[in-house]
C-alpha cells in the first residue's frame, strides 16, 4: 500500500473493498486477500484520523492561549 495515499483515496478504495465483499461472488481466496487488503486500508485510514485529531487539538491549545494572552 502507498503510504502517501490520501485520506480520502484509501476510504475510496475500502468502500469498494466492501462492496465487492458482500457481492458474496468473491472465491474465498480472493475474500481472504480483500480482507487483508482492507484491513490494511482501515489501520491506514485510523492513523490519519488520529493525526488530524492531534493536529486539531494543538491548533485549538494554541488559539485558546493566544485568546487569553490578548486580553490581558
């Protein structure tokens, strides 16, 4: 898996990971390595969720302390 993927193009292709899943016309096989791929794609998925929270989070830090710095 590209690593440098967006957000946004590995949610695209876990959506048709997942559609392709419940088809049920997938052989085991090829069930097994959809899994595994979409497995993959939502720990990916997971990790840039919990760095934009982080990023929102300084970023809301660092406005509250510029807000209470201003009115003093």
């Amino acid at each position: 898996m590209n690593k440098n993927m967006s957000f946004e193009t590995a949610m695209n292709k876990l959506n048709e990971i997942v559609t392709k899943l419940e088809s049920g016309t997938e052989s085991l096989e090829s069930s097994l390595k959809l899994f595994e791929q979409g497995s993959e794609l939502t720990a990916f998925c997971y990790g840039k969720l919990q760095n934009a929270e982080q990023k929102i989070k300084l970023i809301t830090t660092m406005g509250s302390e510029q807000f209470e710095k201003a009115g003093e």
